[in-house]
C-alpha cells in the first residue's frame, strides 16, 4: 500500500473568492494535472499496475512556464510553521477561485525531486512519502542563489520555505510552485526543507475534456508506438464521464 505523509497538526482553511485562475490544480490523490495560465504543464498519475509505480510527464516547449506567473514575498524566506494566508496574499490571488487548505512543516527525510522533461515520461516507485514535481528549471541555473541560501539553512534560525501545490490535502505527490532554489540549498546542506502544502478543499476531478486538452499539450504530432510511455501516462488518468 502507497504510504500517505501524516497530516501536519497544523493547517488553515481559506477562500480564495477573487482569484484569477492562473495557477490551478485538477485530480485526486491518484494523479493531478497543472495548469498555468489555463494551460496543461505538467501530469502526473498512478500508474494503478499495483507497482506503488507513478509516472509524470511536461508539456511541450511552447507551453507556458512558472516564470511567467512568478510571484516573489519576503515571507517565504523565513515563515515560521504557522501558516499565514493573508503573507500569502501575492501568490493565492494567482490560484482559481475555491476554498483551500493549508498546512506547512519539514518534509520526510525520504523526499522525492521529480524532474519531468518536455514531452518525455519520469516513472518512480512511491517508496517515499512525499514527492515533489518540478515546474521550473532544475537543477537551478542561479548558483549564486542556491549558495547563499545553502549558508542561510546552515546558519540556523528561520529557514527558507517551499511551496508546493497539491490536488487534495493527503496527497503525497505535489507540484513545487516556489523554492527551487531552495530546494537545491537543502539538498547541498542535508537538511530536511520547510513545505507549506497547498490544496483544494474539495479537489476538482478530471473530466474527459481535460484529458484531451493534456493529450493535445503533450503531443509533438509525431506517431507514438502502442504502449509507450506517454501512452501509458494518458491510459493511467481516471476520469468522469462529463
């Protein structure tokens, strides 16, 4: 059995009435699909062989890309476990209008990077208890970023915080919308990072529209053998029949 991150002791619950859709998170806890600025970036999914096995793949290269709806708070650099939704303020009024939970804490020591490639397929086997996707460029281009925040997190005191994007709040796979850099530095230090979690309150399912949109965003037009890997990734997305 897929094993589940505990629930953080710690979580809120927001609405988020004026949003403007530019970031936005369908499906469950058995997969997900991004979408910036109304468009498929990334999915990831179950591949429901009852391997514990996931896969995740990234749109093409002409699809949108996380720095052109990036958002910057000084909050992040050194938060606290408390979360704050009116801190968050920038980043939120970027989400789809809902209700949504959040929650922040040091991730597991057995963490997850997923690194999807445009229009090729990233398979793991979930025998850890969070993963994070990457929606940004990784490993980081600004290696002066990453040292200064790798002697921050060695420092001590408040640490640095990602943020991740998750389809519903037991999900153990997210999207990292904020933190790649971050991320990097707490990978160099052997350190556990800071995660505040992100999700819907009540997750929105795929419905056969979206799965054609994603199909469309993750196609070069070039013919796919039979059970290829992208194929398998599309074949694994659970949906409802609207």
């Amino acid at each position: 059995m897929t094993r589940r991150p505990p629930q953080p002791p710690r979580s809120v619950c927001f609405d988020v009435p004026d949003g403007h859709g530019v970031i936005e998170v369908i499906g469950d806890e058995g997969g997900s699909l991004l979408l910036l600025a109304g468009e498929p970036v990334v999915l990831e999914v179950n591949d429901g062989c009852g391997s514990l096995g996931w896969l995740a793949a990234r749109a093409g290269t002409g699809g949108p890309g996380l720095s052109e709806v990036k958002y910057l708070t000084e909050w992040l650099g050194a938060p606290g476990l408390v979360p704050d939704p009116q801190c968050l303020r920038p980043l939120l009024s970027l989400l789809a209008p809902g209700r949504y939970v959040m929650s922040a804490g040091l991730a597991p020591h057995d963490l997850r990077v997923v690194r999807p490639r445009a229009l090729q397929v990233q398979s793991w086997y979930a025998d850890e208890e969070l993963a994070l996707v990457t929606s940004d460029a990784w490993p980081p281009r600004d290696h002066r970023a990453v040292r200064g925040y790798v002697d921050r997190i060695r420092a001590g005191g408040g640490l640095p915080a990602l943020v991740a994007l998750f389809p519903t709040a037991g999900s153990s796979v997210g999207h990292l919308l904020d933190g790649h850099h971050k991320l990097a530095a707490y990978e160099r230090a052997g350190a556990r990072p800071l995660v505040i979690r992100l999700a819907p309150q009540e997750p929105r399912p795929f419905r056969r529209d979206d799965l054609d949109r994603a199909r469309a965003a993750f196609s070069d037009g070039a013919p796919r053998p039979q059970g290829d890997a992208l194929g398998r990734l599309f074949s694994s997305v659970r949906t409802e029949s609207a």
